[in-house]
C-alpha cells in the first residue's frame, strides 16, 4: 500500500478516516477551550464522550502517535514551531518545467499544467467528473478530467452542497458528470486507501500555475511563507498575489497549500476551513515523527 507520508500509520479504510476525523474535529474544540497545558487523556475523553482506552486506539490508529502527542501538534501554537523547526526555502523550482514529474507525500503523483487557453475558456469543451469520498479530512468532493484530478474540496466545515459549487464555479463552462467509478482510482491512491500512481492536471492562470507548482515542492512535515513563495517564483514583492493564488488552489492537500503560512508563524487562512487546515498539519507532523512500523 503507498502512504501518504514517509512512517504514515496503516491507512484506515474509507468509513474509518471519516469516523477518525470526525474524532479530530471534536478534540479540537476541547482542547481549543482549555486552559494550558490542555487537557488530560481522560479530560478530553470524557468531554468527547468515549472512554480512554477508545480515544488512545483512535489517535493511534489515525496519527500513529499518542493522544497527548497528537494533541501537541493540534494547538495553535503549532505553526510557529513548524515555522521555527521545518521552514522550507525554496530553491529554483521545476527545473523540469510545468510538465515534469514529482514525488509528494511519497506517492507515485505526476501533473500537467493545462494550456492558459483552457483556463481562459472557463473550461469549455472538458468534461469533468466528480463524486463525494470519504478522506481523512471529512467528506471531500473530487473532480478529475481524463488527465487527472482537477478538483478537490474538503466538506467538513462548508458542506457537501456548498464544497461542489465552489469547485464548479472555478470551471463554470465544463460539462459534469457524477461519475465517481471514473475517479475511483486515483482518488483511493491520493488518501492512501490503496496503492497506485496518482495524476494531477492543474487548470489555472499562468501566475497560479507557478505558484502551485512552487508548493509542491514543499516537503510533507514542513512548511513555508507565502513571501518564500513568491522569492521563489521571482516576484518577491506579489506576497499578496501570491496568497490570492494559494487560496484558489483547486487541487487541495495534493497541492499542499494548508503548509503555507504568514511570516509570524500565524496560520493564515484556509479556503476549506482553518480545523481543516490544523488537521492536516497535525497529520503529516505525526507521521512524519512517528517511529516505523
């Protein structure tokens, strides 16, 4: 099975990612709501309403660390450990250009830049295909092209209904279908489900483009600045250009935009919601530390 991360926990399957998150999603509110250091293993239980040992298998079967540990990376202090710890500089990127390949999360991913004429259509004359998964974020809609996937949006704070209308806007002029077989594959290798390669085909303006491309150059685990962002793609003062442009990533947690903060450390925003955007942080922290299985 291909993991999301180097020393990612066995993934779960699909009913249990949604479960576990929905977990997640709770414990960020306890912990959010106490005072420091936060609370006990048996605080946050009770206040979940699960019995320890129950909530220490969840954490551990979703982050292959401890519940106090995995909490640590919860907080909002986090990203200004991460900033302080594992900031990335980003070198020249893409020496292979917008259609060279790479590797991600240590998945087989590779990735097309569509031409600017497709973007500049509004998507006419593609067809997209889209269907609702589970995903260790909470319910996601995925949309993939014959290319690869061209769209995916997180529901857990905005919605199913809303999450697919934000996607279809991007494109407004494409054809979709509900065909979420058609996806199937890709989709399941993207959230470790099963193994596989896993195929991008990024649909945005030449500027988005770079700036896309210049985020996936960021390692699992770490993290970057959105002014790095824009050293690296040679417009060093388009800093809020640039985070206009990290929003609008289509492609989210494949194009990890949720590793791109402020300077202060402070954790900016997050187009599918800032629980969202704490969980997946916490996630690749965990995995990235937790000992090989």
């Amino acid at each position: 099975m291909t993991e999301l991360a180097p020393n990612a926990p066995d993934a779960p399957d699909a009913p249990e990612m949604a479960y576990h998150f929905h977990i997640v999603r709770r414990a960020l509110d306890v912990i959010d709501a106490a005072a420091p250091p936060g609370p006990s293993l048996d605080d946050l239980a009770r206040e979940i309403g699960l019995s320890p040992a129950h909530l220490q298998r969840v954490f551990s079967r979703f982050a292959g660390v401890s519940p106090k540990r995995y909490q640590q990376y919860l907080t909002l202090d986090h990203a200004k450990r991460l900033l302080a710890d594992r900031y990335t500089v980003l070198d020249t990127v893409a020496e292979t250009g917008l259609s060279g390949g790479g590797r991600l999360h240590d998945l087989f991913l590779t990735w097309e830049a569509m031409s600017p004429g497709t973007y500049a259509a509004r998507g006419s004359g593609l067809t997209i295909r889209w269907g609702r998964f589970d995903s260790p974020f909470g319910p996601a809609i995925v949309m993939g092209t014959d290319r690869g996937i061209c769209g995916i949006g997180f529901a857990a704070e905005t919605g199913e209904a809303a999450a697919l209308a934000d996607l279809m806007s991007r494109w407004p002029e494409a054809t979709y279908l509900e065909d979420p077989a058609a996806i199937a594959p890709w989709t399941e290798a993207a959230f470790g489900v099963s193994g596989g390669d896993v195929k991008l085909a990024l649909i945005g303006a030449p500027f988005q483009i770079k700036v896309w491309e210049a985020l996936l150059s960021v390692p699992s685990g770490h993290v970057t600045t959105y002014s790095e962002i824009a050293r690296a793609i040679g417009r060093p003062r388009a800093v809020r250009a640039v985070g206009t442009a990290v929003g609008r990533n289509p492609i989210s947690w494949l194009i990890p935009c949720h590793r791109a903060l402020r300077k202060s450390g402070g954790l900016g925003g997050y187009h599918w919601g800032l629980p969202v955007k704490r969980a997946m942080l916490a996630w690749e922290s965990a995995a990235a530390e937790a000992p090989p299985r």
